[in-house]
C-alpha cells in the first residue's frame, strides 16, 4: 500500500471520528440534563420567609400559579381561606410551625381541581357548615397534616380516587373525615382521636379505610348505605360508642381489625347483609360483635374474647358464624328472635364432648308509656354441632 493510500484512509477515519463524536456529545448533554432537571414539571412559587419575591399570602400564590407548579410555604401562621382551581402542590415546612387559621368563615382549604397535593401543614377553623378540607375532585392527596379544632377535618363530596394518609386529626373535632357520594378513594394511615365520630361514609362505594389508629373518640367508622368497601387492619382502643357502625350497607370487607378496650360495641351490623367480619381480633369490650336485622353475612376467624357478650344475633337471618375463637367472655354467645343462623366449628375452650349449645330467647314487642320494651316469653337453643377442639390461630 501507497503513502498516498495511508495518508487517506488517516483523513478518512479522522472525519468519521470528529462526526462521530459530534453526534454523540450532544445526547450526552442532553441526558446531563434531564437528570439534573426538578422533579416538578413546573415553576417553584414561595410563600413567607425572606426572599425578596415571595408572597405573604398563599391565596395569592395560588392565583399567579400554572398547572404543575409546586408553592412552597415557610413557616408561619396564616389567617386566610384558600380555593384551588388548579392542579398544584402546596407544601408547608413543618407540619408543626406552618400553620393555615381558616378563621371558622369557609372551608380553610378548597379544592376543585384534580391532582392536587397537600402536605406539610397544621391546618384549623373550617367553619360551622364547611370542613377544614374540602374536596370536590378526583386523583388529590392530603398527606403530613396535622387537623384540629374544627366541626369537620376532611370533607369529600362526588370524589373518587383521592388519598388522605398519613394524617393526625385530634383536639376537638366532630367529624374526623366524611365521604358523601365518594368512590374508591383510599384513607390510610391516619390517627385519629379525641373526635365525636371518626371517619363516616354515607352512599360512598368502592372505598378502602386501612391502618389507621382510632384513640378515644365516640364513634370510630360509620358506614351509612354505603357498599363494597374495605375496612382493614386498622386499630380502635378506648372508643365511647361503637368502634364500626355498619348500618343499611352491603358487601364490605372488615378485616384484620384490632378492637380493643372500648366502652361500647366492637362492631355492629344493622339492616346490612352480605358483609364479611375476618381475622379481628375483638376483646375488652361489653359487646364484640352484633347482627341486628342483617342476613347472609359471614363472621369467620375471629379473635372473640373477654368481652361481655362475644356474639349476638338478634332478628338476624342466615348468617354464618364459623371458626371463630369464642371464649372467656361472661357470655360467649346470645341469639333473640334469629332464625336460620349457622354455628359452625368455632372453638369455645369448654371441656364437654360433643355439640356447644348455644342459649337464645324468644321476646315480644310491648307498648310501655311512649314506646315499646322487649319482653323475653320463651329460651330457645342451638348448637354448634362440631366445634372445634384446639384455637384456631387467627393472624394479627
């Protein structure tokens, strides 16, 4: 081969090198950048502290912000009522010192825009008719907030596929978290105390109340003609009233509850059928578990313990109590006026072979001054024909 020959083959490689790598600098850079891009896909707006541009009231900030952007609130108390229109992201400093004050005149924050998050607030004084948070939209998430002081803490009205977790709500509130008319929304790991009624659903569906922490409260979870949800693993100690009100509702999961130390009802069905009771464990309460006018509903594999009255059935129909660990309540089991129950393989820590039986009454309804008493006119019995011989061990 030729010095003429090297020499262009030399040329040639060299001008395939510098497009080559032309090409590939630019990509690079480009990569570069998106890694060192915020994560929000929009402007930071600031609120309180000391930069020369911020605003002093967040509903300002709200207004001269875009869809995507993130407003970011220092420290401080701020005595104002927000109405968000826009997907943002408002965040507080420090749930504890970022304080919004919604001086009992409105909602203290209202959300009528999908995808809005919430978090890093104490949040106080939604008025008489309106909650601290109200949420009239889908896909939202309240997270990292401290509620009080307040008729209602968090409201949802039609809303579906929202997420409130990760809250305490205490010290003075009536309604803890309502749902009217909601769908498939998610409340999660909230704590919850010191409230007259804790979360309530009425006609909202498809919903899913999971670890949360019930502590001193009236009422803890009230389902109200609402369907198909799920109430899971949450905890419920020193309620006043009942820890679950299920009333006129159908097909809900409640399972893996802990109830526990409470001055009233653990759980209680009325007018309600279809509903599955699993995997709870139920103890330290005047009464565990109570069927009042329900049917075709399923108590299995429960924890049912040192309670006043373990289970009672009362004008309740076709409903299932099976596998269940019965025991060391005054009275384990009590049925009136139930017809058709089905008592089967619990374990009931007595020594006798053969069936348990179980005591029931027949009662009457008579007029006594303004209303009706029950009068008890015969004793009824059934059996748990094959209970069982060991505990069952029921998951916590």
């Amino acid at each position: 081969m030729g010095k003429k020959s090297l020499i262009g083959i030399f040329i040639c490689a060299l001008i395939l090198f510098v497009f080559v790598g032309n090409s590939i600098i630019p990509a690079i850079a480009k990569n570069i950048e998106k890694i060192s891009q915020p994560t929000s896909s929009g402007n930071w707006l600031y609120v309180g502290g000391s930069g020369p541009n911020n605003y002093t009231k967040i509903q300002d900030a709200v207004d001269n912000a875009s869809d995507g952007d993130t407003i970011q609130v220092y420290s401080g108390i701020y005595n104002e009522n927000i109405f968000i229109e826009k997907t943002l992201t408002l965040e507080g400093e420090n749930k504890d010192t970022t304080i919004i004050n919604g001086g009992k005149n409105h909602s203290t924050i209202a959300i009528f825009s999908d995808n809005v998050q919430i978090m890093g607030f104490t949040m106080t004084n939604g008025s008489w008719r309106n909650a601290v948070v109200d949420i009239y939209a889908a896909h939202c998430r309240i997270t990292n907030t401290v509620i009080l002081d307040c008729l209602c803490g968090i409201r949802l009205h039609t809303s579906h596929e929202n997420t409130v977790d990760n809250n305490i709500i205490r010290r003075e509130v009536n309604h803890g978290i309502e749902l009217i008319q909601s769908e498939n929304n998610h409340i999660t790991k909230n704590y919850i105390t010191n409230t007259s009624l804790s979360i309530q659903l009425e006609e909202s569906n498809g919903n899913t109340i999971s670890n949360n922490i019930f502590t001193r409260n009236q009422y803890s979870i009230w389902l109200d003609t609402s369907h198909n949800n799920s109430i899971i693993e949450n905890t419920i100690t020193i309620s006043d009233e009942f820890c679950l009100l299920i009333k006129q509702s159908n097909n809900n999961i409640i399972m893996k509850n802990y109830i526990y130390d409470n001055k009233g009802t653990g759980i209680l069905l009325d007018s309600s059928q279809g509903n599955r009771i699993q995997e709870s464990q139920i103890s330290n309460n005047p009464y565990g578990i109570i069927l009042i006018s329900s049917v075709f509903n399923l108590v299995k594999l429960n924890e049912i313990t040192n309670n006043e009255y373990g289970v009672i059935l009362e004008e309740a129909y076709l409903n299932l109590i099976s596998k269940n660990n019965i025991y060391d309540n005054k009275q384990n089991a009590l049925f009136r006026n139930a017809w058709v129950n089905h008592w089967s393989s619990n374990y009931w820590k007595t020594l006798c072979i053969g069936p348990k039986i179980i005591q029931g009454k027949l009662f009457k309804w008579v007029q006594s001054g303004w209303g009706y008493k029950q009068i008890d006119i015969l004793t009824l019995y059934k059996c748990d024909w094959r209970p069982a011989k060991e505990p069952y061990n029921i998951s916590e």
